[in-house]
C-alpha cells in the first residue's frame, strides 16, 4: 500500500499514514493523530523500490 506523508496546519507536525487508494481518494476523512484537526495536507515525499539485480 502507498505511503503518504502529510502535514498539519494547525499544531505544524508532519505525519505518516499507509492508505489505499481509496482512502486517500477519500482525503477529507484525513485527521492529525496529534490534535484531531482537519487542516491537513499531502506533502510530497521520498520513496524508494525494491529491485532485483541480477549479475551477468
């Protein structure tokens, strides 16, 4: 599941949340785990991927 990193405006924290699509379409249900407040919003982050490399 994708990974998405959001940000508080009302107490000024980031925040981590794991949704599916359809959770995070669904983005006003999205609530700081530190205060409650609806004042939120998706920052862009980092991700990385897993690959297999294989040698010649």
């Amino acid at each position: 599941m994708p990974h998405y990193e959001f940000f508080c405006n009302a107490c000024k924290k980031t925040f981590d949340r794991i949704l599916t699509m359809a959770e995070h379409d669904d983005a006003e249900k999205t609530v700081c785990p530190r205060c409650g407040s609806h004042e939120v919003e998706q920052r862009w982050s980092a991700f990385s991927a897993v690959t297999s490399k294989k040698s010649a």
